[in-house]
C-alpha cells in the first residue's frame, strides 16, 4: 500500500511519541518496533491484517523548532526551497489558507528523506523573543579549598541532594600535607609523611614498632578519614643491623682506597660503631663517607687506629 508524506511522518511521529501506530488501510493497531542497524535504522510496523510498513531513520525523525520553522517560511514567501536541517534535503511543502486571519497562509514542511516535519500557523501577531527570568543564584560552598578537611565538607554538603554531596566528596583533587595534624594527635613514626587526596589518606614513614604503625591509622579514623592507606614500612631491627654490618664490611673491603686498612662494623639500630685501623686521616675520612652512604644507617662512630 502507497502512502503520502504525510501519512509516512505521522506514523513515524507517533512511534517516537509512544502513541498507538494505527494501520492506514484496517485502521487497527499495528505492531512497531525499530531495527538498529549501523548503516540503514529501520521502524518496521506489521498490521495484525499483513501490511508492514518499513521507514529508514538515519537521521533521525525531529519535530521542526518555532526559529527553524520561522527561517523557513520566510524562505517559501521568497520562492527559496529550504533545507531540512537533519540533512540538508530540500523540503516538501504544502501551503494552506490561514485558520486565523482573512487573508495569510499557513505552512507545513516535511522531509522526505528522514520524515521530519513541522507547521506554522499565523496568527497575525509579531514574533517576540521569549527570555527566560533571572533566577537567584547562590554561592556555592568552597569545596576546593584546600584548608577544610573531607569531614567538614561533607557536612556542608549534608542539607543538599546526592549530586552536591557528590561534588563535595570529590572537589579535593590536588594533594594536601596533613602531616601536621597526625603529629598534634600522638604519631611518633621516623620520616611520617601524610597525604591527603579527595577522601583517600596515604600515610607513609618508618618504625620498628608495629603498635605505632597501627596507631597511625587509628589516629587518621578519629580525624574523620575512613579510607586509609597504611604505607608504614615496619621494620625488624636485628635484620637491618645485619644487613647493615654486611654491607659496610664489603664495600670497605673492595673500596682500593682502602687497601691493607682493616675494619670491624658494629650496628646497633642504625648506629655503627667503626673500629680498626688505618694509614692516615684521609682514609678514615673515607670509611666513614662510605658508611654513611648505606641505607638504614642513622649515625657513624669512628674508632680508628693509626698504624
């Protein structure tokens, strides 16, 4: 079955529309759905009597807006064709008489590739531009002041829907050193450095004492910060004096400097106490520098002899 312009945009207006698709030919209900497809989108209506009707749909079917139908009358009262603007094809249009003045004509457009289309009825009064009211608008919190901490913004945020507490929970972006108020609160851990990004606080440092470890999580808990990465390297103070000792005595060892000198190495929680002897000052001088070098060592003692 053949069908017009009209009846073709009407049918695919009412699929969009959510409005029952009546057969043009039993006038009964048809059965819609639409077909994706990357290159050719189809809504394919079956009549329950075997008519199908299949309408292509890229682009998509739109309703013409009051400016776009404005330009295009102005064009048909020139004799100019207008263009749809989903696709630029030339439109059909049809040209009634007015329904509200003596003497005037209304207009309806149609797009026969995609089927969209739109009507202008005159009424005889002037086009005026509509500007929406000035609205009060409120100052937003400063959630991006680095100063205030996640707790106090999301107790600004408390009174607003999700979308503010959203943005409160992630307006913090840039890192922020907190350190200072795990140290007013009781952490006593060697090298802490404590950062705070969005609602995450990363600590890090170094103890050989697991309870302060842990106290430093409890401690960022009371501040009001519920994630926590706990990055403290705890460390065991028997194996680093170890690792110490066997470090120190080998690079002294293969250090040529250092040749026909000899040297025991003692530590005692990072503190080395240097004995044995050397040639001259220079060389104990360089030991020394050598030791201090070694990661975990706090302090060298020399206690050298010279020969």
């Amino acid at each position: 079955m053949a069908l017009s312009l009209t009846e073709k945009s009407e049918l695919v207006s009412s699929f969009w529309k959510d409005r029952p698709s009546a057969c043009p030919k039993h006038e009964i209900p048809m059965r819609t759905f639409f077909v994706e497809r990357v290159y050719k989108p189809q809504i394919v209506m079956v009549c329950p009597r075997g008519e199908m009707f299949r309408f292509d749909q890229k682009p998509k079917q739109i309703e013409f807006s009051r400016p776009h139908l404005k330009t295009m009358v102005l064009d048909a009262q020139e004799r100019e064709a207008p263009g749809c603007p989903q696709d630029f094809a030339p439109l059909v249009i049809y040209r009634t008489p007015a329904k509200f003045l003596p003497v005037g004509w209304d207009f309806s457009f149609f797009c026969p590739s995609c089927l969209s289309y739109g009507q202008w009825i005159d009424t005889g009064r002037p086009e005026e531009d509509v500007v929406a009211a000035a609205k009060p608008r409120k100052e937003a919190p400063a959630f991006h002041d680095e100063t205030i901490p996640l707790p106090k913004r999301m107790e600004m945020a408390k009174d607003g829907n999700l979308t503010l507490k959203l943005y409160a929970a992630m307006a913090q972006t840039d890192a922020v050193d907190i350190t200072a108020a795990f140290i007013r609160s009781g952490a006593v851990i060697e090298s802490l450095r404590v950062i705070q990004i969005s609602d995450i606080v990363l600590i890090r440092g170094k103890t050989n004492d697991r309870r302060k470890a842990e106290h430093a999580s409890e401690i960022a808990t009371a501040l009001g910060y519920p994630r926590v990465a706990n990055l403290i390297v705890v460390r065991d103070d028997v194996s680093d004096d170890a690792a110490i000792v066997y470090t120190g005595q080998r690079r002294l060892e293969l250090e040529r400097e250092l040749e026909g000198c000899r040297f025991h190495v003692v530590s005692t929680l990072g503190v080395i106490r240097l004995t044995g002897s050397v040639h001259s000052e220079p060389q104990s001088d360089l030991a020394v520098a050598i030791l201090t070098r070694i990661d975990g060592v706090k302090a060298v003692h020399p206690e050298l002899n010279r020969r």
